[in-house]
C-alpha cells in the first residue's frame, strides 16, 4: 500500500525523541538542519533537528525548559549574547567571551557554551599550524574574533596576539579583557595601511575575523598580496566562497590556506556530540556541507 511505502522512508518520532533547534533571526538559511539530521540518521540515533526564527530569546529559552525532549539549541545571530543571560551555567572562557552558540538541557538545567572558538583551534591544528610560540594577527575584533583570540590564549600558547579593528572601542574591548583574563601578550592597533603593513611583517599566522570576502563584498580582500610573507598560514573564517580573495592570494604566494568551512563543520561536529553524547559522523556532516555550499556557489 502506498502507506507502508511512506512509513518506510520515514523516521520514526515518538514521546523518546529528542528534539534539537536552531534559534535565530533570520533563521531561513541555516544549513544546521540538513546537517545534523543526516548526521543523527547516519548513526540511528532518535534525534531531530528543527530551525525557528525568534525573537523573544528569554522565552525561548523558557519553553526550552519546559519540554523534556529539548536536548539542545544552537544559538546564531543576533542572539548569541542575549542567550548568556537565561541559562544555568556558562563554561569560564565564555563567560570572558561574552557570547554563546550552545545550549544544553539536563532535565532543565541549561548549560550555556561556545563551540566557535574550539572549531577554529581545531581547524588550525588539524592542517598542522604550531600556535605555541607563533606571533598571530587577527583582523577584526568582534564576535568570531573574540570567540577565537580567547581559545587561542588560553590553549595555544601564542607568544602574542596583535589584534587590528576599525572600530576602536569594540578593539580596546577585546584587548582588555584579553590582557585582564588571559597570560598571553596582547597589542591592539586601529586599522590603517601602515598599522597592517607593520603587523604583517611579524606575524606568523593571520586571521581573519571580518565579513569581507562574503556578500555582497565578494573578491574584496584587506590585505594586499604583497604584504604576504613566506611561511606564514592565513585562516579566514568567511566560508561562503569556499576560497576568498584572500586566501587565494595566499595560496598564489605558496602560504598554507585554511578555509573558513573548516571552523563550520568542526563548530558543528562539536555540537553535535554535545547534544548526544556520541562521536559525530564527522564526513557525513562534511558532505553535507560540501554539497550545499556547491550548490549555492553556482
């Protein structure tokens, strides 16, 4: 019968299953869905995984409370620090963040953490980049840097950390609080041709924290190739094109590129095996991935 048909491709969902969520707004072009889904059906694992577009974040995060099932939420924008504000407990290095993209419910109990910071680390040592020691420049110094400096100092082991920003405020902010909660050296200057052109002689890894490179300022890149320098890796955590004009650059240099879709999938993985307390299929999620942004590139 056409019903058993469809019985059979459906997975089944019952009081047990648990749910997660992305919250957000906008929310619509979330690729979290398809990828955790596919990763929960790859392992059999009775999970869902659903995206909402919300505004009221306190009541959200009340109604996640309330429900069981609810296992977890990815936060993204613009939520990520109201969040903090509506859960238990939030793990040190993002309480000195500022910010959080996940959340974990035991039996109600929500437990607020950052998944960001931990997937670019990871990115960068699983292309083999040595932190201990290195001098890193970081070009922005607002969430996505904040997330990274902060993991970068407390578990790399940098000799320093240069950070450069066009918004002053938003970059003494980050210096300070750096300098205040971690050991590792940090300098901090506005954004001017000169003040990159002097970082850029130093440091040993560049980061780049800032949208450009993405739409709608695809092929933009701040730095100009000639201020590249053998030997060093540049990491940009724009993934959306997969390679930007500044790691194009950089690879037309011979430097070491990591792409920002890195830090994505590994900020997923990380998620999901907080969610379920399991080994991510991680190449299932990487496909997933792959595909989307393949299809979107085209």
């Amino acid at each position: 019968m056409p019903e058993d048909k469809f019985l059979k491709k459906t997975r089944p969902i019952s009081t047990h299953t648990q749910v997660c969520a992305v919250i957000g707004n906008p929310v619509a072009h979330s690729l979290s869905p398809a990828i955790h889904n596919a990763a929960f059906a790859a392992l059999d694992l009775d999970f869902v995984y659903v995206a909402f577009r919300v505004e009221n974040v306190a009541s959200a995060l009340s109604g996640m409370r309330a429900l069981e099932n609810f296992r977890g939420l990815s936060i993204t924008i613009p939520h990520k620090m109201e969040a903090m504000k509506h859960v238990d407990h939030v793990e040190e290095v993002d309480r000195h963040i500022g910010s959080i993209n996940t959340v974990i419910s035991e039996n109600g109990n929500l437990l607020g953490l950052g998944t960001d910071g931990p997937g670019a680390l990871k990115a960068l040592m699983d292309a083999g980049v040595e932190i201990a020691g290195k001098q890193i420049l970081m070009i922005g110094a607002g969430g996505a840097a904040r997330a990274i400096a902060f993991t970068l100092a407390r578990q790399g082991r940098p000799a320093a950390i240069f950070l450069l920003d066009i918004n002053k405020p938003v970059l003494n902010q980050l210096a300070a609080d750096l300098a205040a909660k971690t050991d590792t050296p940090v300098l901090s200057g506005q954004m001017t041709d000169a003040a990159l052109r002097d970082a850029m002689a130093q440091a040993d890894i560049v980061i780049h924290c800032t949208p450009t490179g993405m739409h709608p300022r695809e092929g933009v890149s701040l730095v100009p190739p000639s201020l590249f320098r053998p030997g060093q890796a540049v990491f940009d955590v724009v993934y959306t094109p997969l390679e930007t004009r500044m790691l194009a650059d950089a690879r037309a240099k011979g430097l070491q590129v990591i792409s920002g879709v890195e830090m994505f999938i590994n900020q997923a993985v990380l998620q999901f095996e907080r969610f379920t307390g399991v080994d991510a299929p991680v190449e299932v999620m990487r496909m997933v991935v792959m595909a989307h942004l393949g299809k979107s590139a085209k």
